[in-house]
C-alpha cells in the first residue's frame, strides 16, 4: 500500500549564484535567507523552504538534470496580486503574464507570471 503523503517539506532549486538568488527573493517576495547546515543556504517563507545548489557545487544526493532556469513555480498570497505587480514593478521586474485566471491545487487561481535571475517561471496567485 502506498504512503499517504500530507504535505511538501522543501526543494531544491539549482542556481547560477546563490546571493544574487537569495537577494532577489528576499526584495520581490519577502522570502528570507537561511544559512545551514556547515554553511548551505535555503530560502524561507511560511513553514516551507527552498534549498539552493549552486550549479556545478551541488550536495549530493542530487537530481539526474540539475539546471538552472528549469523549474516552474506557483506560490500563493493572500495580498492582492494587483499590488504584487505594483511591487514587482518598483523592484523592477517585469510581469511576462497576467493577472489571468488559472486552476490551481485547491480550486481556481488569478495568477501573474515573472522569471527569477535564473529564467525559472515564477508564479503568484490569489485563490479565489
């Protein structure tokens, strides 16, 4: 019988460089900065992180094809996402899509899209 799994614990998302990464996440989504573990870093937001590699220094066990720029990520606010495009627009990241209505894990989802430092897509979303 297969496990029931309740929740997702972590990442990892493999970047060009780990500061710039950090610096960008903390100015346009407030994520925090975490130093563990004899020096490795993740990103912290809610009770969910994300650990970062740095291509060619990654910790071992790894995946089969870690690159930067290929993952895809939604996260969801409860701040409207038109004021999120306001911030981005003041931190000067450029909104590639949206607001456009999508579905989402738990129901339908009004949705902006940008690319991080790395070209990985970005997305914010409001449930609605």
């Amino acid at each position: 019988m297969a496990p029931t799994i309740s929740s997702l614990d972590h990442i990892v998302l493999t970047v060009a460089d780990i500061e710039i990464t950090c610096e960008f996440y903390k100015r346009t989504l407030g994520f925090v900065a975490e130093t563990f573990a004899s020096g490795r870093k993740a990103l912290k937001f809610g009770n969910q992180k994300i650990n970062l590699h740095e291509k060619g220094r990654e910790f071992e066990p790894k995946a089969g094809y870690a690159t930067p720029g290929s993952a895809d990520l939604c996260f969801l606010t409860d701040d409207p996402v038109q004021e999120v495009v306001a911030h981005l627009a003041s931190a000067g990241v450029f909104v590639i899509d949206g607001p456009i209505k999508r579905t989402g894990a738990a129901g339908p989802i009004m949705s902006i899209y940008f690319r991080d430092p790395d070209e990985n897509l970005i997305e914010v979303a409001n449930q609605l």
